[in-house]
C-alpha cells in the first residue's frame, strides 16, 4: 500500500513514517517504479513502535529493538530483555508521576481549605 494509505490506516504522518524508515525502525519494501509498498504486516509494527515512542522509549533503544526484529527469532531472548529493562524505566516514571499527581492533589485540598 502507498504511505498515504498506510498514514491514514497508522494515523502516523507521512513525514513521520519517513523519518522512522531513514532511522532504520522500519524496513519498506519498494515497488517496480521504487515507491513505497507498506504490508500488512508493517501496520502492525508501526503500531507497536508507536506504543514504544508513547512510553518514552530512546530512539536509540528503538532502533536496537527493530534491529534484533528484523534478525529474526534467534533475537528473542535479547528483545525480551530490552522490553524488560524499559518496562522498569515505565514503572519508575509511573511512580513518580504519581508522586507529582499527589503533590498536586495536596496543594489543591490546601487551598481549597482555605477558601472557606
């Protein structure tokens, strides 16, 4: 499919998809005339490397995981660990909001106090 097809069905942007395949996160196959022939498969995908961007995942880390995918299976053991290691980075961001969230809740119960 063309990348104005696969930006509609991926609601990822042109240029963003661009900039994923020049970093190397995802891999396009070409057609005849060399335009891009996104698969079913790459929907999927972009889906996923969206998830890992909205978690705060480094570009770089990314670029490692599309890597170790593309290898293939014999990756799996080490893919699995990266999402490990991030899932903890996620855990300790979460925490912290949290903490900010209370602090906020704290500073709002004061002054809603005192307003009466």
């Amino acid at each position: 499919m063309t990348i104005g097809k696969f930006s509609q069905i991926t609601g990822v942007s042109c240029s963003a998809l661009r900039y994923y395949e020049n970093k190397g996160l995802i891999r396009v196959n070409r057609d005849a005339a060399n335009r891009r022939d996104y698969s079913e498969n790459d929907v999927e995908w972009i889906k996923f490397l969206q998830k890992l961007k909205n978690t705060g995942m480094s570009l770089r880390d990314m670029k490692h995981y599309s890597d170790l995918r593309y290898e293939g299976n014999s990756t799996i053991a080490e893919r699995l660990d990266l999402l490990e290691k991030h899932k903890l980075y996620v855990s300790e961001q979460l925490e912290k909001w949290l903490e900010y969230s209370q602090n906020l809740d704290d500073k709002i119960e004061w002054y809603r106090s005192h307003l009466t």
